[in-house]
C-alpha cells in the first residue's frame, strides 16, 4: 500500500479503520526468556567460545549479558544468532 502526504482522504477515520487491521498473531518473548533462549543455545553448542566463534559475537560480549552488564535485546548480534528479532508491542 502507497501512503500519500497532503490532503486525508475523503472516508472519515480511514486511517484509524486501517490501524485496527495492523498486527499479526506471534510468540511475544521478553529479556528473560531470551536469557533463557540464550543459555540453552550456549549448553548446546558446548560454551561460551564455541557459540562466540560459530555467529561472529566477541565471548567477553556474551559473558557481560550474562551477568546482567547489558540486556539481551540490546545485543543485536545474539538476538540475530538466537532467530530472534525486536518488536514493538502496545501495552
């Protein structure tokens, strides 16, 4: 669909009509569970260095979300290496 600038459209609410069409259904994840995601990724590749080596991510990086230094949805290169990726989410 082409959006246009300038003069709304003649229908009253269209884009308001059009906004309650927005979305689709999908699993919502939260840091902790992509905490947990993260850990059972790491178990199965067999470490910290192992994971690092295989999806291009700095071990020190891994091992600062892991002890909380930075959360995982901020690290774009794990979120990537998990599947994942960010979202927005009306409360």
């Amino acid at each position: 669909m082409k959006m246009r600038r300038g003069k709304p459209s003649e229908e009253t609410g269209y884009w308001s009509n059009l906004s309650e069409s927005l979305g689709r259904p999908a699993h919502v994840l939260d840091d902790n569970d992509a905490l947990i995601l993260l850990k059972a990724a790491l178990e199965r590749d067999g470490s910290h260095a192992a994971f690092a080596n295989r999806h291009g991510v700095h071990r020190t990086y891994i091992s600062k979300v892991l002890n909380g230094g930075h959360p995982v949805g901020h690290a774009n290169a794990i979120v990537k290496a998990l599947g994942l990726r960010r979202v927005y989410v009306a409360e």
